[in-house]
C-alpha cells in the first residue's frame, strides 16, 4: 500500500492490487488483492457478481476474496471497519456525511459503510456518523485508471472535513463542452469547480485552509479509434483544447493519446482560481500513474485488452493518525502556557493561552474518531 500525506491532517492511502507486472490472476501474483465484489474470484468467477459469497467458501487462497482485502486494507490504514465509508464512483453527484441517509441501507454489525453513487464525498471525521451509529473516519473509493483527488479543510466552525473525487471521462470535460446542469452563478463550469462549490456551500468552508491533492491520474492513455470522428463522438473538444493528441500508427489507423493528467490539472487550477485557492496547497508530486502497469495498480483499459486481471484499487482518504500525538504534545505545552500566564496574572495571555488549549481539544476530540 502507499500513504500519501494529504494536507495538514489527512491522508490518502491506496492499495496495490499485484505484484509489479504480474498478471494478478492469483495469491502469488497479488499484493493486496482486487476489492471490487463483482470481479471477486473467491467463490469462482462471477459468483460474486451480484451478492458477495464469502460465507459460502469454506476455504480461499488469501488476497483473492474482496471484502477481506478491504478489511485488511481499512486496518492498514488505521481504520476500524465500522467506521470506513464506501462509495461507487459511478456519478456525477457530490455526498456528504450528515446527508446519507437517503438510499442508502444500514450496515451489518462491523461492516463499512456503503452509500449511493456519487464521484465526490465529504465528511467530518470523528463528528458525521454512519448510519449504525458510528463516527466516520474515513471514505473510500474502488477505482482503476482515471484519476483520484483528496480535499482537507476547515468549515465555518473550524471542524476538518476531508473528501475524495473520482475524476472520469464523464466528468472531465473542456470549456466548450461543460454539463450545462453544473453552473455557478449561471455560467456552466469544470467538475473540480462544481465538487469544490458544493463543499464550500454545505459548510462553509475556510478558503485558506484549503489543501487539494492529486492522487492517482493516468499520464496518457492510448485509445485506438478508425477516425477522428469516432473519437470525438466520446471526447468532445478534447483534440481542440489540447488535452488529447493524434498519432498515427504502423498500421494506418489512429492512436489516440488522452491527456487524463493534464485535464485534470487544468481543472483543478480552474478552481483555484475562481475560489482564490493558493495553488501550492495543490499537491502533485506524489500522484501515481496507474497506466504504469510495473506498479502492480489496478487498470480498467489494461485489463479490457488482456495486459492484467481485471480488478480495483480502494482509494481511502482519512485520518493521520500520526498528528494525534503531535496535538497531544502540542496540547501538553499549551497546558503549561496557560498555567504559566495564570499564576504570573499575564490575564491577556492566558485569554489567548486559554483559546489555543480549546482549539487543541476541539481537534484532537475529533482526529481519535
């Protein structure tokens, strides 16, 4: 697994489905295992396509069930199962914690979370509760290929919330062909202005601690097509704008190179200029290129032409459970501060001493989720 450190408090922590460039297909050549149900092999291919089988299989070659690598992957990241939230990323729609519960179903005693569809969530950990009850410290996505992004910030009452994207070909669109249902003050715009828009209206959110990382997008997919119009039909304006690239192949036919990386900067850059985002709170360095089929990720268009085993990554974004004793420490000096500033009658100080120690409490209360 890689954990990338997010912003000031978050993390993303991403599975890796096999070993280098192996093909994926069993325990041997598997590291952390698919964690897509429908593409499960635990109870033979496709049993589990519909309803997950693993109390029928009395006995599976490890990594090769689904919801056990999710639950050894939610471990690893620090995470009790009951408290992870799953989401499909399969619609343009944006969730948030306090508003699940619509079509959503209640989980089984120590199961995750799962919701609706959406390709963006956001919650406050430790504070919006699962639908059992639980506080949620974390959400996850099971994706391959396009790319993922993490958000941290703070809202109107100094609350951190964290959320995740699933940036696709549904939504990665280019000026001249944004979804005319996704507008800010009647103009159409990008999905990273529509996702940051609905975060920033649902709570408020402190502009200034805005933090944006990339973490996983394709640098260039090739895609095969007989024309240009053909491809055009799928990606609309993407050859005009630069975002995509016409090559020629031996045989005669077009490749096409989709710039899914680039596409995604652009948008995320789009909306740190309409919020007034500083751009070096958007992290890149870190975003791994899952068209690289060497780093054992999980790749829809690789597996669609036979290169790997089909299968998904679970991207989770959540707590850093290593800044919770760093506020502990720091809250232990603000303790003596106080005291401090007390017993010398410092009555200013020790009325900002007193702010910094509630401050401290109120976010370490919540990072414990």
């Amino acid at each position: 697994m890689i954990v990338e450190k997010m912003g000031d408090y978050s993390v993303t922590t991403v599975s890796i489905m096999r070993e280098g460039s192996e093909f994926g297909i069993n325990a041997e050549q598997l590291q952390d295992g698919n964690t897509l149900s429908s593409l499960c092999l635990a109870a033979g291919e496709g049993a589990c396509k519909n309803v997950c089988q693993i109390d029928q299989v009395d006995e599976y070659e490890p990594k090769i069930c689904a919801e056990e690598n999710i639950e050894f992957i939610a471990a690893e990241a620090g995470i009790v199962l009951d408290r992870l939230v799953i989401v499909p990323p399969t619609e343009d729609s944006v969730l948030f914690g306090d508003k699940i519960n619509k079509g959503s179903d209640v989980p089984d005693s120590g199961m995750y979370q799962k919701t609706t569809p959406a390709n963006a969530f956001f919650f406050r950990p430790g504070i919006d509760q699962t639908l059992s009850g639980q506080t949620m410290a974390g959400v996850g996505m099971r994706m391959a290929d396009c790319g993922s992004v993490g958000f941290e910030f703070n809202d109107c009452d100094g609350a951190l919330v964290i959320g995740q994207s699933h940036f696709s070909r549904t939504n990665m669109h280019p000026e001249t062909e944004f979804d005319e249902e996704l507008r800010i003050g009647g103009e159409p715009v990008s999905w990273a202005e529509h996702v940051l828009q609905s975060a920033i209206d649902h709570y408020g959110a402190d502009i200034a601690t805005i933090k944006i990382q990339l973490a996983a997008a394709t640098e260039g997919k090739s895609f095969s097509f007989p024309t240009v119009e053909k491809f055009q039909k799928y990606w609309p304006g993407w050859i005009e704008k630069g975002f995509a690239e016409v090559v020629v192949n031996a045989a005669g036919s077009l490749d096409v190179i989709v710039g899914y990386r680039k596409m995604i900067d652009w948008q995320l850059k789009r909306a740190a200029d309409r919020f007034g985002i500083d751009t070096g709170n958007i992290l890149y360095e870190h975003a791994i290129n899952t068209e690289d089929v060497r780093l054992g990720h999980a790749s829809h268009q690789n597996a669609r032409i036979g290169k790997i085993a089909h299968g998904r990554d679970l991207y989770v974004v959540g707590v850093d459970k290593t800044k919770v004793d760093a506020i502990e420490t720091e809250l232990v000096l603000a303790y003596e501060n106080l005291d401090m500033f007390n017993s010398s009658a410092s009555f200013e100080e020790a009325d900002e001493a007193n702010k910094n120690v509630a401050v401290l409490e109120k976010r370490l209360k919540q990072l414990r989720c």
